[in-house]
C-alpha cells in the first residue's frame, strides 16, 4: 500500500471524528502557540536592550561605587567612594578615555506654577551629554563655567515638558523649581522614548553637577562616573586603565579589593543577553510542557483508535495488507494530528506575538527558526507518541482481530 492511499485513510479516519481529533490536538496547539510567543517576545526584548545600550554609546563605561569589606552588601547609592579627585585623575591621567563626567542623582518633585510632576534630577559636567548621546533640540547646554559656579540652570527632557508646559509654550528661559530650589530652564532634550527596560528616558532633568551636589544632596560624592573611551575596541584596556588610576587614587594596598566597579557596555550586553537567554530558555521550557501534554494526548487518543477498529485491522490484513502497512496507517495518523496541530499553533502564536507587540506596545521578534524547530518538534511528537499504539495495531493476530467485539 502506497503512501498516498495511507494518508487519505488516515485523513478520512481523523474526519469521522472531528472533534475528538480537534480536542486531541489541542494540547499541541497551545504548546506551539506559547513556545512561539515567548520565543518572540525574548528575543524582541534581547534585542531591544542591547539597542538601547548601544545607542548609548557602545564605548561608555561606568564606574560605581562597591563596598571592598567582605561580608558588607548595601547599595552603591549608600557607598561613598568617588569623589572629585577620581575625576581629576582620570582626565589627567587617562589616555584611553575621550571624556569623563561624574553622575548624581535625586528624586522629587519638579514645580512650575499650579503644576507639578515627580521626577528625577540628575547632575552632571558637560561631557555627560557627549557620553550618553544625548542632544540639545532647543536653546544651549550648560558648560564649565556653570559647574565651577554651581549655577541653578537645566536641561529638560520631553516628559517633563508635557507636564509642565502642557498648553505648548517654550519652556527655555523659564523658572522652574525643584524641590523648592529654583532653576532656570536653558535647553530642552531630544526625545529618546523608553528604554529597552522599558524606562522613559524623556523623564529627567539634568543640571551641574556641583548644583545638584550642594543645593539638593548636601553631599560631595559621587553616585557614578561615566566615561567614554576612545574606541569601542579600546574599551577594555581603558577599564583596566581606569582600574589602575582609581586604586592608587584611593590608596588601596595590593591585598585589598577596589571599592569601586567598573563596567563596559559590553559587559553589560553579554550579561543582559545571558540573562534574557536563561529566561526565555525557562519560559519556553514551561510552555513545552504543553506539547508533552498534547503527546500523551495523541498517544491516548491512538490507542482508543486501535481499540475501536481492531476489526478494521483484521480485516484488512485477511486482504493482505502487511504489519508495516497497518504500523504505517496509524503512525501516519498520529503525525497528522500533530502536524496540523502545529500549524494552527504556529498560526496563533504568530497573531499572538504580534497582539502583544501592537496592543502592549511590547518588543516582539519572530524568528523563522522557532517556527522550523515547532514543525520538527510538532513531527516528532507525532511519531514518538503515536509509535507504540501504531506498532500495537500492526501486531494484531488477523484471526482475533476479526472475532474481536
């Protein structure tokens, strides 16, 4: 019996019981839906954080405060380790750095007349904006001269715009506060949207460095210094340049451990993309069970198949079909269920994927090999499940077949 006659068998059988093929199926269909899906939406939000890091500038490197007492956990925000003397240092000393600015921070609210809007303000040296490719649309950026004098002006991002000047007006020249402590608005940001970790970069404000330091904070650390090597190639023997500088600016004896870390945005791509990697593994890994459930699934419904036509079987093989035309029969049948329910799978994950993307507004990429690996995962199924109820039904004796009730 050739295989074109089996296939239609098999296709006519799956007819007869529409569905209980579809319910049988159905565990496949989830499975291949939720493997695409989570699939797709890793991999977008892979590929959307190292965007974003790469826009960044694929030659910054950031430097943090770390505790070097062992046993000592805390946040690098409550660790004060850099100070204005690092700066000095790197700029002086530093020959595979292009630019260095130090990086303070707070939280609060911004005000501007009877409106408000929380946010964060960020103080920083000039360089900062060259470092984190940010641009100035409108009106200037501060500069040096700003910094010595600790000079209460600012540069605003798009969000805090919207929200403090929602009827339009230009904000560059005006007086904002922050606070309580009022600033003069010299520039306005380029939008740069959200952040691959889904954080909007248009929410800020950023000022000098020394205003943040002695008008907000009261403080004269640093919360991190970012720098920019002179090329992205160059980015790791600047780190360890910058290693070298900082110990001996901190007077660390060989046995003790830095109190700072230093980090290149390649070392934050690879960690990001391991990170993603283990957990779309693990999400993908959690929707497979499903195909498993659908196999038994399959493996079941077989069964009750070879059950419910053990007279078919016999009387097919008193005509002369062979034990590997029956095994055939219903292995082809098993692989059919699996198969079409694989399409359909990779019909809704696809939608789905793109739902999410549209809808959530969430990084989605599907990738033609996830649909490939469904197929061949779908096929295999079909035929690991559907084996042993095929190879039952091609062992039948003829005789007790044909008597069977």
């Amino acid at each position: 019996m050739n295989a074109l006659n089996l296939l239609r068998i098999a296709v006519k059988a799956l007819q007869r019981n529409k569905l209980r093929a579809f319910l049988t199926m159905l565990g496949i269909i989830i499975g291949v839906a939720a493997v695409i899906t989570m699939m797709s939406i890793g991999e977008g939000s892979r590929r959307s954080i190292e965007s974003n890091l790469t826009s960044m500038g694929s030659n910054m490197i950031t430097i943090s405060p770390s505790s070097n007492s062992p046993g000592v956990r805390m946040s690098g925000s409550s660790i004060q380790s850099l100070t204005v003397n690092d700066v000095i240092a790197l700029r002086n000393q530093a020959t595979n750095l292009t630019a260095v600015s130090p990086m303070v921070s707070a939280s609060g609210q911004v005000i501007k007349g009877a409106l408000n809007w929380s946010t964060s303000i960020q103080g920083a040296s000039p360089e900062y904006l060259d470092i984190r490719k940010l641009e100035v649309s409108e009106g200037i950026s501060f500069d040096e001269s700003d910094v010595r004098s600790s000079a209460k002006v600012c540069l605003l991002g798009k969000t805090v715009i919207d929200n403090l000047f929602p009827n339009g007006e230009n904000p560059v020249g005006q007086i904002i506060r922050f606070n309580k402590i009022p600033f003069q608005v010299i520039g306005v940001l380029a939008s740069k949207g959200q952040s691959g970790f889904g954080q909007d970069q248009d929410d800020i404000i950023i000022a000098p460095y020394t205003t943040v330091q002695n008008r907000v904070l009261a403080s004269t650390y640093f919360q991190s210094i970012f720098t920019s090597a002179i090329s992205e190639a160059a980015s790791e023997a600047a780190s360890e340049e910058i290693t070298r500088i900082l110990r001996e600016t901190h007077r660390l004896r060989a046995t003790e451990e830095n109190d700072f870390s230093v980090r290149t945005q390649a070392e934050l791509i690879n960690t990001l993309n391991t990170t993603m990697g283990m957990l779309t593994a693990l999400l993908t890994s959690v929707a497979s069970i499903s195909l498993v459930i659908g196999g038994i699934g399959i493996m079941n419904i077989m069964y009750v198949s070879v059950t419910e036509r053990t007279r078919e079987i016999g009387l097919r093989m008193s005509i002369g079909a062979r034990p590997v035309d029956i095994l055939m029969q219903f292995l082809i049948e098993a692989i059919l269920i699996s198969i079409t329910g694989g399409v359909i799978g990779v019909i809704i994950g696809v939608s789905a994927s793109v739902l999410v993307s549209g809808i959530l507004n969430w990084p989605t990429v599907i990738s033609e090999p996830s649909i490939v690996i469904s197929f061949l995962v779908c096929a295999l199924t079909g035929v690991f499940f559907g084996y042993y109820p095929a190879q039952k039904a091609s062992r039948l004796d003829p005789i007790e077949a044909l008597r069977y009730e």
